[in-house]
C-alpha cells in the first residue's frame, strides 16, 4: 500500500522541510521531498502543518501498560511494546532490572521469538545488572545482585544472540574482563549502579564500556572525603568526549537544569534520551512489578523514599519536557530520542532518521507536541490517528 504524508514540516537530517512530504510503501520509506504534488495511486494523508518526525528509539524500558518485561512472558512483552508505542516509541530494547539466570532465560526466550516476527519493532535486550555496586542499588533488587561471574555471563551470551547491551559497574571485581568480553561479542557494554570515580572510568572506557546509565542517577558526583574533593561519576563521564549518556528526561530524575546541562556538555551527538519506564507507565495502574515500589509526584520511587526506581514516563513525554521546560530546540530533542540512541546501538542504517530505504517509522506532532499519529514499518499503530 502507498502513503504519502503531505502539508507537513518534516525534520530530515539536513533540517527541516516546509510544506514537504513522506512517501511510503509497506514497510519502507520511499521518498522524502520538499515537494507535497499528490502521487497518483497514493492514500493522502494531510498532516495540516503539524511536525513529521522519525519514531523514537527506546533503549532503556521495563515495562508498560501493566506489563513488564521481568515477567518473561509473551503477554508481558506485547502488553509494554504496545502500551509505548502509542507514545512515540516505534523501535525498543526490552530491559531487565537485575535478575536471576532463569528469569534471564524466560525473557531471553521471548525476546528472539519476537524479535523474528516480521516488522517486529523489538530490537534486542537490554541487561540493567545484575553486575552492580550494592551501595548503589537503588531500586534494583538487592538479593539480585553480585560482582561479574564469567562462568555465570559467558553462557548467557553464547546461547542468547538477543542480548545488545549489558550494564555494569566498572569498580567491581572481574568487571573489566566482563566489559572486553561482552564488546567483543558486539555487545554494548555500559556503566551503571557506579561509585566509579575517574581512574575506574577510564579503565572502563579502555575495557570497552563506552556509554552510561541514566546518567546521573545512580552515580556519584563531585564529593568530598574528608577534607578532599574527588569528581565523582558524572565529572569522569563529562571528561572522555566520546562515552555516551542515556538520560530520564521526565523531569524528575533530573531537573530541566541538568537536562539543558547535558545537551550543552555532551551535545546531541553524545546524549539520549530514555523513559526507565516500568509496568504502571502508559496505563491506568499504579502497581509496579516490585512490590517495593510505590508512584508519588509523577514517579517510581521505593516506598521507604530512599531512592527513585524507575519512572511512569513514555516517549512523547521525554520530548515535551526537554523543548519546554529543558529549552532544547525541537529537532535536537527529537533527535535525542531517534537518531542519537539509534546510532548508540548500532541501528542507524534502518532506523531513527526520515530518509530513503529506512524503515517507516514515522510520528505527528501538533504544536503543542501531543501525538497525533504513529506509524511503525509503516503500519499505523491503533488508536493514534487523530488527524
């Protein structure tokens, strides 16, 4: 089937194109001109002067909509994936908070069955754990968590090709031959649940971790021992050019401040942006898988209100908060949530741009950057068009 979305401003890579349009036929995209002359044969779409944007690229999800991706389940899957990708999210990498082996397996199991559907909008797993520092937990599950094993991740990585991305903190014992070891596996490796101060994240960049999670949360910064000063996590982090950030741009883990602090420091190349959503985003619950956690104030929190777990953010969320309140221009702040975490995971030549031969993947936004319409590989996503 042809479609062509007229009447549009279409941001492409060389910027944005007035009055332009998108031609796509099943899954790909055709076209993308300045020129909006109908095509014969085509199903019109008017997009009335709203933006047309590529799908958000989502690399750091537990759950949604009542689902979350521990429970390994095909259900729990397809529940989450649906519920984000009314927001926004067109391509998503599953995550787990730390888990055990067999929990592991179930999700592992499920992801590469879904992930061989066609059009699948699954991408690959993401590990959050359970290599962390304990001090650090926060609203990971303690019992979970332990120094890097090889006899324990060597066989997960070997039987599973689903996993993409593997987290873990640099301090820890064995955490740089896990780094090397998963990097050569072509695994992204990323430091999170860190107290790492600048030696250990240098030695982490040289081991093959080269992005961090949700930066700034769950990290120290600059810190004082004593009568000392140290840079903490986030000042090694801002000091190696090339190491990426992931962050959850809802506000509330960090401020708009901090948001517009990155941007500046890191630039779009450099940042992301990502919900940490768990099973009570994009639904109507307020229970999350944990039973630890409770939602205050907008977000996940561990009931005891030491720490932040997660958040009830989704894609379009993220991009509202980082224009007005961060002050971030549109293009970049889209571009933060496509091109840059589709290039931090390796899957920029088919995803996170409008450009010839990709995938179509393809938002509407109004001016008040509300979604009006999603279409992933090009098939319009139920219930979002409301043009």
């Amino acid at each position: 089937m042809l479609t062509q979305i007229i009447n549009a401003k279409i941001l492409t890579p060389q910027g944005w194109l007035k009055d332009g349009s998108v031609l796509m036929r099943d899954n790909k995209i055709l076209e993308v001109t300045n020129c909006d002359l109908a095509v014969i044969g085509a199903e019109l779409i008017d997009a009335k002067g709203m933006y047309v944007v590529p799908g958000g690229v989502e690399i750091h999800v537990h759950g949604g909509g009542g689902g979350d991706f521990m429970e390994g389940t095909e259900e729990a899957f397809r529940t989450a994936v649906n519920a984000h990708m009314k927001h926004g999210t067109t391509s998503i990498f599953p995550t787990l908070s730390s888990s055990t082996v067999p929990m592991i397996e179930a999700a592992a199991e499920t992801c590469t069955k879904l992930m061989a559907e066609p059009d699948s909008p699954i991408l690959g797993l993401h590990l959050e754990g359970h290599y962390l520092n304990m001090k650090m937990a926060g609203g990971q599950m303690p019992e979970n968590i332990k120094d890097p094993d090889p006899k324990e991740y060597i066989p997960i990585v070997e039987k599973w090709g689903c996993i993409k991305r593997w987290d873990a903190a640099p301090e820890l014992p064995g955490a740089m031959q896990f780094g090397k070891y998963i990097t050569g596996k072509g695994i992204l490796a990323s430091v999170a649940h860190t107290q790492a101060e600048y030696e250990d994240i240098r030695a982490a960049w040289e081991s093959g971790y080269s992005h961090a999670t949700h930066f700034y949360n769950a990290m120290p910064g600059f810190h004082k021992r004593r009568e000392y000063k140290y840079e903490g996590t986030v000042e090694s982090i801002y000091l190696i050019d090339d190491m990426t950030v992931e962050v959850v741009a809802d506000g509330i883990h960090v401020p708009p401040t901090i948001l517009r602090l990155i941007y500046k420091i890191k630039g779009v190349e450099r940042a992301c942006v990502i919900t940490d959503a768990l099973a009570c985003a994009a639904s109507e619950s307020n229970v999350a898988f944990d039973p630890r956690v409770i939602i205050e104030d907008g977000v996940c929190k561990l009931a005891d209100r030491s720490a932040l777990a997660g958040s009830v953010a989704t894609m379009d969320r993220l991009i509202r908060t980082l224009v007005q309140k961060a002050e971030i221009p549109l293009e970049d702040a889209v571009r933060m949530a496509s091109e840059t975490p589709s290039k931090i995971m390796g899957v920029y030549d088919r995803k996170g741009s409008l450009q010839k031969g990709k995938d179509a993947d393809i938002l509407i936004l109004d001016q008040d950057l509300n979604i009006r319409a999603v279409w992933a590989m090009g098939k319009l996503v139920e219930g979002t068009y409301t043009l």
